[in-house]
C-alpha cells in the first residue's frame, strides 16, 4: 500500500472565532471554547493551501493539485483488481512545476483557501476525470490485464494549492528551496490563467431542518441523525436533503448495525430489473420463486470506508442476496457505524460490482462495453451484525468482517 496521508488541517470556529485543528475527514466540527456544533461544506470539493516558509517579501504563486484518496477498481476478463491510493496530480498541465505534490509531511497543516488568501492562484485546466486517467496508467500496472474498466470511488477529493515563488529560479515555498524541475528561463508563468480565490468552506448549523433539534453524527459523517423526529439528513450543496433511510430486524440486541447505500439503478443494455432477472444474469443456482419477478433488483454498496477488498466482497455478497424484508423506519437504538462513504462515489461502482457476478465470464467484456448503469433512487439501509470475539457476523449472508479491519479503516 502507498502512504496514506491524513493532513490536519488549521481553522477558525465560524461562531467564536477560536483557533481549531481538525482532521482532514472531519466534517461536524465541535469548538472546544463555544461548543457550538456545525458541519462543514463546500460548494464542490474543498480547497486547501500548504503552508508557506518563503521569505514574507516574496509574491506566492499557488500550483494546484488534486489529491485523490480512495479505491481504484478495474475489471479484466478475470476478474476485478483493487488497491487502495492516495495521490496528487497537477491540476494545470506543466513540464516547469513537479508533477504531483510529492511526499509532503504529515505533520504540514493545510489551511481552507478563502477570499483572503493572498498570493496568485493558478486555475486548474485539468479535470479530475481528466487525470483518473493517469492515475491508471501509474498504477494499472499491478491489476489484472486487458482491463474492460475502470472504477475510482474517491473518499477523498479535493484541490490543494502548494505555494512556490521565483527568484531567477523556481522555488518551493513549503520548503523554502529550489525546485528540481525544468529551468523557467524560456517560460512564461504569467501566460498561465489565474483567478481569485472566491471560495469559502460553510458552516452550516446542525439543526434538524424538520423539528429544530440537534442532529447527531460522528465527525466524518455524512448523514446526520435526528433523533427526535427520526429523520436522516444528507448534504448537497450548502443544504441538508432528507434521504430515506430503513432498518432490517435484528433478533439479537447485541447487534452492531452497518449502513449500506441501497441503489435503485436504471440499467440499459442488459435484463436486470427483478430478483428473477438477478438469478440468470449471476447462474445463482436457485430455482425462481414466484413473485421475485416483481422484487426489484437494488444494488447494495457499504456506506462506509473499508478496505477495497472487503468494500468488493460486501457490494457482491449484500446484491446477490437482494434482502427484502420489510424496514422498520427506525434509526437503530444500538450501536451502529459511521456513514463515510458518500452515495455520490457508491454509484461509481455499480459497474464494477455488476463485474463482480456477471455469468458467464467470457461475455464480460461485450457486457462491460455495452451496459450502461445509472443511479436512479437510493435508500440508507441499517444492517444487523453480530460482534462475536474477532469478528462482526451478517448470519443470513453468513460473512465475516474482522474487527480489525473496520478498525484500520477508520484511517483510510
Ligand atoms: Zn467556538
Ligand atoms: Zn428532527
């Protein structure tokens, strides 16, 4: 595995104005003076500065790069390889400023871009989507071959502007030393566009929408609870979207419940639109029932950061199952585990996940080429598991996860 890399990042309380560190997931920030509780958000992804050492006289030129951190999947007539990256890539095309971000130290604290930022922002003229391509072809390399597809579910993306200066030569401000890039002789860093730096992170109260009351979450959530009106509150843009959300019945008290992103898709090119159709499509050797013809088939994705491996053996094991009792449209009294994985990335693996049961193997490729899925409705789903001594268990799908590996998980 790369080195993985949690920045921590420097900030103000948005009500008291108090200085506040806090991890690069964090999302519900909590003051430690004022303890007022808000949830952060950006307009579209977030944008941080590196810290600069350059001397105080020096002009900053701001370079951007996006960082990637999540699971890159990809399909080969085989099978579906996954790893896990943490990368960095320039977000302007230059052959004059290093190509990626480079091992930075952990111990750097990153700052949110706002109005105030002084210095020259470069603006990015790569697309994310643009340099996913990249990130293939540097670590492709290692995953089954003639790959058919790709999938890059980011649990983390975001611009972060590294500070450089010139003087007769390039340097890196976090640094404060010459880069080892292309000589700037013949290069003209003002023919680059720039643009102002009119971001601003938001704060958003932590009320219930609905009733007014405080709404609950771990710091890296993406939903937030209400407990008083049971309702569930997702964040789009600079507001909070109620989003539907069930129970399965548990039998055990003891149960931890898992939350999975349940994903009505719209599936062209292939008949899979019931639990019958499922049955073909994955040679499940069951005889059809009647009435699953009118299950509808969902796709299942963990709602949570785990390792690809797992996320690929869970989004396999939990579709295939198609559980369909009826939900208690409850929030789970007992323990259940963070929801960080936004439903937005677990659309980008419906493919992938199809790859995953797709029988027979040799029409993979035609299939992969041919099929197109879309995200139609989705629904939080509870799942119970029950904690035995290493292991949480699902007894209807009969799958393990070890405790320490949702532990590790955490860190991704
Ligand atoms: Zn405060
Ligand atoms: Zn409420």
């Amino acid at each position: 595995m790369e080195a993985i890399i949690n920045f921590l990042i420097e900030h103000q309380c948005p009500q008291c104005g108090a200085p506040a560190i806090m991890e690069e997931t964090e999302r519900l920030f909590v003051c430690k003076f004022c303890r007022v509780r808000s949830y952060l958000v950006a307009s579209d992804v977030f944008r941080y500065i590196l810290p600069s050492k350059a001397p105080e006289s020096k002009e900053l030129l701001y370079f951007p790069y996006w960082r990637f951190k999540g699971m890159l999947f990809s399909c080969a007539g085989n099978g579906v390889g996954h790893k896990f990256v943490d990368v960095s890539h320039q977000a302007v095309s230059s052959h004059v400023f290093p190509v990626t971000l480079g091992l930075r130290s952990q111990a750097l604290k990153l700052k949110f871009v706002t109005p105030e930022t002084e210095g020259r922002f470069l603006k990015p003229t790569q697309s994310l989507a643009g340099i996913e391509q990249c990130f293939d072809d540097r670590f492709g390399k290692t995953l089954p071959k003639p790959v058919l597809h790709h999938a890059h579910i980011g649990e983390t993306i975001s611009l972060i502007y590294a500070p450089f200066y010139i003087e007769n030569r390039l340097y890196d401000g976090v640094l404060n030393s010459p880069t080892a890039g292309a000589s700037i002789d013949d290069f003209d860093i003002d023919q680059l566009p720039a643009e102002n730096p009119h971001w601003r992170i938001h704060f958003m109260a932590t009320l219930c929408p609905n009733c007014g009351w405080d709404l609950d979450g771990e710091r890296d959530s993406l939903v937030l609870l209400c407990k008083n009106c049971t309702s569930a509150w997702y964040p789009v843009g600079k507001r909070l979207k109620q989003i539907k959300f069930g129970k399965h019945p548990a039998g055990d008290s003891d149960a931890i419940y898992l939350p999975f992103w349940r994903i009505r898709p719209k599936i062209k090119g292939l008949d899979l639109q019931t639990y019958s159709d499922l049955i073909k499509v994955a040679n499940i050797p069951k005889v059809v029932q009647p009435g699953w013809e009118n299950i509808g088939f969902r796709f299942w994705v963990p709602a949570f950061k785990v390792r690809p491996k797992i996320f690929m053996q869970l989004s396999k094991n939990m579709t295939l199952a198609q559980f369909n009792p009826d939900l208690a449209v409850e929030l789970p009294e007992n323990r259940h585990y963070r929801i960080n994985l936004p439903v937005t990335e677990a659309n980008q693996s419906l493919k992938v996940n199809l790859a995953s049961f797709f029988r027979p193997k040799n029409r993979l490729a035609d299939i992969l080429h041919t099929v197109n899925i879309t995200a139609q409705s989705f629904m939080l789903v509870y799942v119970p598991f029950i904690e035995k001594h290493h292991e949480y268990i699902q007894p209807d799908l009969k799958f393990a996860i070890n405790k320490n590996i949702l532990t590790l998980s955490e860190h991704l």
